[in-house]
C-alpha cells in the first residue's frame, strides 16, 4: 500500500495530500442525521444475517429490559461511517480501530445524528483520531467512543 506525499521544502516538510483542502485541525467537527425505519432492520438483516428476535419479535423485545424493538446496532453506528466518509475526515477516509459504548436502543422512527469531532491529527501520516457520538433527537447519547481513520488520496487522478 502506497500513499501519496507532496513535498513543500524537503523531505522533513512532507505532508500527506489526501486532504486537497489542507489536514483536519483538532476542534473540527461534523454531523449528519438521519431517521431509522424499520426497513433499515431488514436491510441489515440481509446484509449481516442478524435475525435477533429483539430486532423482530415486538412480545419478546418487550419483555427484555430494552421495552420493545430495537435497531441493530450496526444500522446506528453506520451514521458515522457516513460521517467520516463524507464529510470529516471526508472521502477516502476509512476506520482503523473504534471504541463505542451503546448506551441507549435505537428504536424504528429515531432521528438519530452522528457527530464526529477531531481530537488529533499525525503530522507524517493521514491520520486522524476522532471523539464520536449517536444522540437521538431528544438528546439522549446512544453511542459514545473514539475511532482512529486513515484517509487515502482518492483525487481523481491529472
């Protein structure tokens, strides 16, 4: 795996180009919301193969401590991949390693808004570590954690 580097003066002055508008800054931040429907459960479910019946079964979901159906939680933590991807860091950007903490469900008809904000960022490598969150629209904070993401130089190419 290569990644592209432009040098200013000399090679200490070497930057990584897979940010064109210039690297990230600790304090930026990010957002995107959405609301989850019960089609997203059945997308995932195709997608992953998880059936749990707190996804599916209203009686058995209800006599959980959770109190009725759920989202998966991988359909909620998928609002900040849209995040990271798409607006900060931005595209080219994927997930090296996560740390969330599920607080609260998710439940069909949430409006649910993934926040991201940078908390550092590699001088010598595309790098940048991240404080992330999923609150519902009430306010409530249903996932809390850290990610560490690498952006790849994905301009087109001259």
């Amino acid at each position: 795996m290569r990644v592209a580097f432009s040098t200013v003066n000399d090679a200490r002055d070497a930057t990584p180009t897979a940010w064109p508008g210039g690297a990230p800054r600790v304090g930026d931040r990010a957002t995107i919301t959405r609301t989850v429907d019960s089609g997203d459960i059945v997308r995932f479910t195709e997608l992953s193969g998880d059936r749990n019946p707190i996804h599916y079964d209203a009686d058995a979901a209800a006599r959980t401590r959770l109190g009725g159906i759920v989202v998966q939680g991988g359909v909620t933590t998928a609002i900040l991949n849209a995040v990271v991807a798409e607006r900060l860091p931005g595209p080219g950007t994927v997930f090296l390693e996560t740390h969330w903490r599920f607080l609260a469900p998710t439940r069909p008809g949430d409006a649910i808004t993934g926040e991201v904000e940078v908390t550092s960022v590699r001088a010598d490598k595309p790098i940048t570590t991240l404080a992330t969150r999923v609150l519902r629209g009430d306010g409530e904070v249903l996932i809390d954690g850290t990610a560490v993401c690498w952006t790849f130089d994905v301009a087109p190419p001259s």
